[in-house]
C-alpha cells in the first residue's frame, strides 16, 4: 500500500499474507479504512485505499470496496506478492546505463529483464541492488521501505527510462509531481492490429483480475479496480501490427497493457496478455514462421518507456529525456517493415 505509480510493475504468481484481523464479536460497524487506520502503524487512509483498490486487503476471502463496513467476525486479511522479509538490501556490483546525473537524481535507462526492487524470487540482481553499490544512503520513501530512491518503476521485461532520487528532498518533490500526474511519460508499444481510430484516450478503470491475482484487466463499469487514464497515437502500420505511442495520464499496475487489450490490440509477444499468440494475418506456415522468429528476436513484450519529463527538485527547470528504442525492439520493426513491403 503505497503512493508509487507502477505504470507497469511485475505482479508474482500469489500472495503472503502479512496481516490478519478478526474483527471482535462487540465491534460497532464502521467503514474498513478508518478501522485498519486505528490498527495498522505508520498507513495512512490512503494507502489503505489504495490498498483496498488493488485487492491486497479481502474480507472473509473476498474483494471489498474502501467504503465497505466491517461486521463483528469479519476476517481481514492483507496480502502483498512478497513475504514478510527484512528491508536490507545487498549491494551488488551490477552496471548501470546513466544517462543524466547531478547531485540530486539520476535518469537510468534499464534494459529488458532488469527487476526494478527486490521482491519474492528476485532478492538479487535488481536495479536496487545496483543502486545500492553504487550510491550511498539513497532516501526511502515513507512506507516504501527496502526500495532507496525509488519513485516510480517499470516492468522486469520493459525497457527504458526512470529517474531516481539521490535526496530527501529530490524524493519528496518528484514524488508529488507523480501524485499530481505532472510527469510526463510516453512508452512506445508494437501492438497486434491497427486501431480504429488514429489516436485517442482510454479512460477504463483497471486492477487487479478477480479471477486470476496476476493478471490487470478492465473494468468499464467502474465498479472495481482504480482510475486509469491512457492517451495513444498510432505511429506506424505495418498492416498486421501498429507501432503505438502511449502518453500515460495516470499510472496503474500493468496499465499499457491492459488497456490496450481492451482495445482488442494487446502487445506484440505479451504471454502474460494473450500477445505471443497470432492475433492478425492467416496461420499460414510462412507467415507463422515469421512472427515466430520476431518472438525470438524479442523474447518480451513490445514496450519501452521512451521519454519522461519532469520539473527539477531544486533548480525548477523543466527536464525533458528521450532513449532510442533497443536493439531488439528496432530489429523486430524492421522486419515487419520489410514483411509488408514484400508480402
């Protein structure tokens, strides 16, 4: 339960459960986040809310809304993807690709397959760990122990930009302006299909499936999930797909992704959305081989975070960054530019 945008966070497979309350036989009813806000130490309503809302707090096993009342032997219970462990944090000697540093941030381009922080199945090996060899006494956000300099984070399997704050104060400004949704971010996605429309604006709450926890989905009719506000243009077509410019507005757990599959557009090789299956074009062998081989080339889903901008903690200069796309990402293009020209 905390304020960190996580545009597109790895989820893990299950939960752990790091609380349990059984609600007292004598208690009156009373709204679940002011009665967790009386028992938990150091939360605030909003990150109860907010924890609420991603489905880490559940009721006699059940999803529950912020507003739901507690009964007298309601079982609460709050789960998170990763056991109940220690913050420490093991500093590794991995390299970073910095891109723009001072005395209060830093811009990191990380490359596909890099976990952001350390979490279950990934303690090592992580953008933290390496953040942790190479800085010093790097600020934590409150809540979000365990993560120093941690303001937002992308996908293991997403390239591209993020910054890091070196100081308190660098961690608190930057950390507002995500909370305003003042930052600006645009991924670049290779998306199944060409959309109707050339450009647009997705505004479909999402969270996490209620069926499958790994899983972000939509909810159109707003009954679940949080807000979740995404902008798109399509860039190029390649008839069978579409390289699609994404500007996020809000920023949710796997948001790209699950909006653009409510499109009927998910991403290109996307296993966790249904992209690595053909989605566009015949089954033909020829051309099933083709896309088999741009699997291969790119063994992930087709997103990178091209740029970002934010205003500067101190100097309050505007700061704008823009990464070319990775090899693997320009390769499969390529290919598909040459596909359609010839075929």
């Amino acid at each position: 339960m905390t304020q960190i945008d996580d545009p597109e966070e790895e989820q893990d497979d299950e939960l752990f459960e790091h609380h349990r309350i059984v609600v007292d036989a004598k208690q009156s009813q009373v709204r679940i986040d002011k009665f967790l806000m009386d028992r938990l130490a150091n939360v605030t309503r909003t990150k109860i809310q907010d924890g609420i809302h991603e489905g880490f707090v559940r009721v006699n096993e059940k999803p529950i809304k912020p507003n739901y009342k507690i009964r007298p032997r309601d079982v609460i219970t709050i789960s998170f993807p990763e056991p109940p462990r220690d913050t420490d944090v093991v500093p590794e000697n991995i390299p970073l690709n910095i891109v723009y540093e001072d005395d209060q941030l830093l811009v990191i381009n990380k490359q596909a397959g890099m976990v952001v922080h350390p979490a279950f199945q990934n303690w090592t090996g992580t953008l933290v760990n390496a953040l942790a060899y190479h800085f010093q006494n790097l600020p934590q956000m409150e809540g979000n122990e365990g993560r120093p300099g941690l303001v937002h984070r992308i996908d293991k399997d997403t390239s591209g930009l993020l910054v890091i704050a070196k100081t308190e104060l660098a961690i608190t400004k930057l950390a507002k302006q995500f909370f305003d949704h003042s930052i600006e971010r645009t991924y670049w996605a290779l998306v199944w299909g060409e959309p109707v429309n050339e450009e647009g604006t997705i505004n479909v709450n999402v969270g996490r499936s209620l069926k499958d926890r790994r899983v972000t989905v939509a909810f159109p009719a707003g009954d679940f999930g949080r807000t979740a506000i995404t902008h798109y243009k399509v860039l190029k077509k390649f008839r069978y797909v579409s390289l699609v410019e994404c500007k996020l507005e809000t920023g949710r757990t796997h948001q790209i992704r699950a909006h653009m599959k409510y499109l009927g557009h998910p991403l290109f090789n996307d296993v966790t959305y249904g992209g690595d299956q053909i989605h566009k074009g015949t089954t033909f062998s020829k051309y099933r081989q083709f896309v088999d081989n741009c699997f291969k080339i790119m063994p992930r889903q087709a997103l990178h975070a091209k740029t970002l901008g934010f205003v500067h903690p101190t100097t309050g200069h505007a700061m704008q960054f823009d990464s070319d796309l990775p090899d693997d990402f320009r390769e499969v293009i390529e290919k598909w530019e040459h596909y359609v020209k010839y075929n």
